[in-house]
C-alpha cells in the first residue's frame, strides 16, 4: 500500500526477493516514484507498477506489455543496468 496524493493505493510490485536482487528495498515512509497503470479486477482496482525508482534506483517491474519481469527465469535474475534483464541503474 502507497500513500499518494489521492489516498492510499494498492500497489503490486513484484517479490520482495526479485527488489533485493537488484539493490532495490522499500521500507515504510520511503519517498518513491512509480509508473504503471491501474488494473480493476471486479470492484477492486490495484495499480500495477512497471518501474519503481527510490532515490537514484530504478527498477524494471514489468515489461513495456505488462509482463512480470520476476517470472523471466534466470533471465529476470541478473543484477546490474543491462538492458532487458529488468534493472536499470
């Protein structure tokens, strides 16, 4: 959950094992920046987060399609700010 400026959201980021992965933590009352979209499933809506940034981190969550880059295998794995592996540094 986010607190924004509309209220509190429902954000889905991914696992907290594929964050770590990528030097990525979030702890309650971070400042951060996420973008994404909403997805409503029935009467609940969820925001669906594509990249998250804290500070000068910025992480690839989902690809440009809305793929999960966490169930990418091995491939969503590597650490570092290649492209395609779901860090950018």
């Amino acid at each position: 959950m986010v607190q924004a400026a509309g209220g509190v959201v429902d954000v889905h980021v991914g696992t907290a094992e594929f964050l770590k992965a990528r030097n990525l933590t979030l702890n309650t009352g971070d400042s951060v920046r996420i973008i994404g979209e909403n997805f409503t499933n029935g009467a609940h809506t969820v925001f669906l987060a594509r990249i998250v940034q804290k500070g000068t981190t910025a992480v690839a969550i989902r690809s440009p399609h809305g793929m999960p880059l966490w169930l990418a295998g091995s491939r969503g794995l590597k650490t570092g700010g290649e492209k395609g592996n779901g860090g950018v540094q």
